[in-house]
C-alpha cells in the first residue's frame, strides 16, 4: 500500500524525489505521451481503412433518420418511413456535387433537387431537401438543421411522409468532405397522378405556389450499407483526446496546488498558463465537435 | 485552495500583461473557429495558429522573466504538439 501511495506521490505531487515537479510533468513523460499520442493517430488511421467511411466522422443514415423523427415524435408529428427512392436520389445528389465540385442547392449546369428524386423514380407532390458538409456526429448535424429556421421547417413540415438519407465522402474544393443530404417527400397520390399524366412536366404539381419542391438548407444523408464497425474508432479517439486533457489538467492542478501549499519556487513552465491553453483547446474541441460543419 | 488562489492571483499581477495577450488569443482562437466551420484544414489551421503562438508567447515570457531555458520552452513545444496530434486524430 505505501508503495502504490509513493508511486502516486511522485507521479503527481512535486516533491524532493521528483526535483519538486509532478513526475507525470517531466520532459521524458511528456515526450512519452506524444510518441503514444503519434501512435494512437497512426493506427486509427491504419485501422480505420477498413472502416465504414475511412472518413473521422461518426454519421450514420440510421442515427440521422432516429434523430430525425425523434424531432418530429416530440413536435407531434407523425414519424416519416425511411424511402429507399430518395435515399438512392441523395446519394446521386452528393456523388453530383463532388462530381461536379459544387455546394448547392442546384448544381451549375442548372440541375435540381428534384431532378435527382424524379431520377429515382419517385413521383413526388411535395419534396424537399437539406444539405450538411463536414459535421463530425449525426447528433450535431441533426441540431444544426434545428437551428436554422428553414431547415427546421423542412424536418417539421407536415405534409411529407417519406424521406431519404445519404451520406457521402470524396473531395470538395481540394478538400476531404463529408457530405450528408437528406431529401423529404410525399409520393404523388392516384388522383394526382391522372392529373398529371394530362398536364405538361413543367406545370406538374410540386410542394408550394411556385411549383418548385420545398428546398431547405439542410443535409443530405446518402443511401448506402452501414457495416459498424465493432469499435467506433472516431468516437474512441474523441474519448482519448477527452481524457487525456482532463488528465493533463488535473496533475497540473495537482502540481500547481501542492507547489502553492509548499511554496515551492521552480524555474520550469508555468503552470498557469498550461491551464488556460488546455481550457481553451478543451473550448475548441467542444465546438469542433458539435458545429464543425456546414448546413445549407 | 486559500494557497492556491494566492499563488494565482500574485502570478496574474505579477505578469498582468503576459496572461492578458495569452487569455485574448485564447478569445480569438474561438471566435476564429466559429468563422471556420465548414472546412476542417481551416479548423485545423486554426488550432495550429495557436499552438504556434502558445510556444512563442512561452519563450516571450520566460524570456522577459529572465526565466528562459531550453527545457522551459520543451515542455512548452511538447505539450503543443501532443495537443496537436490529438486533434489532427479527431478532424481527418
């Protein structure tokens, strides 16, 4: 027992044995945390080729679609059924943009959302579409579509029943991108349906006055096989990043606390101000995490 | 804690100007990142924008505190750069 008290005074209280400096502080320590932290970042990325993406974000079509009609459930509104059409059209719609290097709405050569859904093969009387780039969890991109007016509009609209995922990763603008559309509608009914078949295309009826489908800024999730991997390594390497700050800043409070207690001069680096770059890093990571992308 | 409090705020006074410039870049470093949102090189850009000024605003210090040693600014650069990896790991 005083053994194992010893080892924890040395490694994280300063004291004579340790030069009066928390071991868990020493150059050789702090250069061992970096050669695993070198090593953590080049197997994740040698693990993760056989991973679902290959890309670092934790989005799934089937945690977008949850989080979808959980909005819908707690708005009382009734939940949409997952359309296997407008998945196959968001991920047209994403492979497009990377294809033709664009974020928009409508792709340069004039290309609607709609042109994709009824390349589907989904007759539609009301579509719409949200777009979202580089989110790193599908909870964070689902809230991102939720603080945008439009966007909220198109996940609350009542009169869409169906809608579709894909999530899609290449490169944008020279840039490794994830791209996640989501794409709502509501199947043409019979009666429309005839209507149509005696009316021009351009004047067939669509989801509001303009006769265009409703278009949000929001996300679109690309249909494809999710094979989950049995460890996420995306979220273990978050996890990781978590405790080792935390780690780092408790033996820094430690250290600093017992060197104030004993009133311990030192010449090394100030421990104060590794507290506030960590604080900040912990800031910035927290943000990268919950709004690191786009929506549009 | 009464130590530690005192301990604070006599480094804080003593070096009022070093931890004001440090606490504003720490400001800026987020408010930089919420223009950034978008793209993950600029994240990362600006994430290694502040470490890079973490290790000069180190030997800034300790250099005006006649304090400068190489092994001061080591332990500056190797926390930086731990730092640095841990997020490269999260954003690609």
């Amino acid at each position: 027992m005083e053994r194992i008290t010893g080892f924890f005074r040395h490694f994280f209280t300063p004291n004579e044995n340790n030069n009066y400096r928390a071991k868990a502080l020493h150059h050789d320590y702090l250069s061992c945390y970096l050669v695993i932290a070198l090593l953590l970042v080049f197997s994740f990325k040698k693990v993760n080729i056989h991973n679902v993406l290959g890309f670092a974000t934790d989005i799934s079509v089937n945690k977008l679609f949850e989080l979808t009609n959980s909005e819908r459930t707690k708005n009382n509104l009734p939940a949409l059924t997952y359309n296997e059409k407008l998945s196959e059209a968001a991920y047209q719609k994403g492979q497009d943009m990377f294809r033709k290097n664009y974020w928009a709405h409508y792709a340069p050569d004039g290309k609607a959302p709609w042109d994709f859904i009824l390349g589907s093969g989904y007759q539609y009387e009301y579509a719409g579409e949200n777009l979202a780039k580089n989110f790193l969890f599908s909870r964070a991109v689902v809230d991102g579509w939720m603080n945008s007016a439009s966007h909220k509009q198109n996940i609350l609209r009542s009169d869409y029943t169906d809608v579709g995922f894909a999530v899609v990763n290449g490169v944008l603008n020279g840039e490794e991108t994830t791209l996640v559309v989501q794409m709502f509608g509501k199947p043409l009914s019979n009666a429309v349906a005839q209507i149509k078949t005696e009316t021009p295309p351009e004047e067939q009826t669509h989801g509001n006055a303009a006769g265009h489908p409703i278009i949000n800024n929001q996300p679109m999730v690309l249909s494809q096989k999710e094979t989950k991997p049995k460890i996420n390594l995306f979220n273990l390497s978050v996890d990781m990043t978590y405790i080792f700050i935390f780690a780092l800043l408790s033996v820094l409070l430690i250290d600093f606390y017992v060197a104030s207690r004993m009133k311990i001069i030192r010449l090394g680096g100030k421990n104060l101000a590794h507290f506030i770059f960590l604080i900040f890093i912990l800031a910035g990571i927290s943000f990268i995490i919950s709004r690191s992308g786009l929506i549009l | 804690m009464k130590h530690l409090l005192k301990t604070v705020t006599h480094e804080i006074k003593k070096n009022l100007l070093d931890y004001l410039i440090l606490l504003t870049a720490g400001i800026l470093f987020i408010v930089l990142l919420q223009f950034l949102s978008g793209s993950k090189i600029l994240l990362f850009t600006a994430v290694l924008v502040f470490t890079s000024f973490y290790i000069l605003w180190g030997i800034y210090h300790h250099a005006m505190t006649k304090t400068l040693r190489f092994k001061n600014v080591l332990e500056y650069v190797l926390i930086a750069f731990i730092i640095l990896f841990l997020i490269e790991a999260i954003l690609f």
